[in-house]
C-alpha cells in the first residue's frame, strides 16, 4: 500500500513540474514585457549619456550664448530682484508701522498728560487764560 502512495505522489509530481515550469515562465515573462515597457518610458524621458555630455559641451566658453540662455539668465535676475525688493519692502513697512505705533502711543500719554494738567489747573474761564493772565 506505501509503494502504491508513493508511484502515485512521483507519477503526479512529474505531471505538475512541466505546467509549474510553464505557469513560471509566463508570469516571468509578464515581467519581463513589463519591465521593458518601463525601460522604454525611462528612455524616451532620459537621453544617452553619451548626448548628455554632447550637449553639455557643444559650445565653448568663447562662443555666443544663445538667446534661451540669456534669457533665462535674465528671468532668473529679474526674479532674484523681485523677491529681494519685496523682502525689503516687507522689512520696511514693518519698521516704519512700529515706529507709527510708538509715536502714536507717544502722542496718546502726551495727549493724557496734557489733559490732565488741564483739568487741574482749569480756573473757570472757557478758554482758560492761564498764561494772559496779569500779576500784580
């Protein structure tokens, strides 16, 4: 009975190894497939090294810049100048609303101060005439 077990586990081993190899090599090469689609996606995103470095070196120190460079040299300038400009814009109206504040704090004590002075030295009169007034 044991020899019968294993004839009939070897006999169907033998049958499932060449549908395993071939299940295998479908799903390998599914990958594959896929992998070289991702390869030609990477390529047409990315040149060869070798245009790379070409188009790295395909002018000199000494020759004229192209217009795209120069301009793009300019964008960026002009666009440095901007963010500095509105940088110190920014510093600027920050100093200039404290110094308000402070002033106007300044001015409202003075105003009080004044204010009260008034009030204690008021004699009466509407407006008073404290500083007109004759001594005898």
């Amino acid at each position: 009975m044991a020899w019968r077990q294993l004839l009939l586990t070897c006999l169907s081993a033998v049958a499932l190894l060449p549908m395993l190899r071939e299940g295998a090599a479908v799903s390998v090469g599914l990958r594959q497939v896929a992998g070289q689609e991702a390869q030609e996606d990477v390529e047409e995103i990315f040149m060869q090294e070798s245009d790379a470095l070409n188009f790295l070196k395909k002018r000199s120190k000494r020759s004229p810049r192209f217009q795209d460079e120069v301009n793009v040299e300019n964008r960026q300038k002009l666009r440095a100048d901007e963010l500095r400009r509105e940088y110190h814009e920014e510093r600027r109206n920050e100093s200039e609303n404290f110094v308000e504040e402070q002033n106007n704090e300044q001015e409202e004590r003075s105003r009080k101060a004044i204010e009260q002075w008034r009030q204690w030295h008021y004699d009466g009169l509407y407006p008073s005439y404290l500083y007109n007034r004759h001594h005898i």
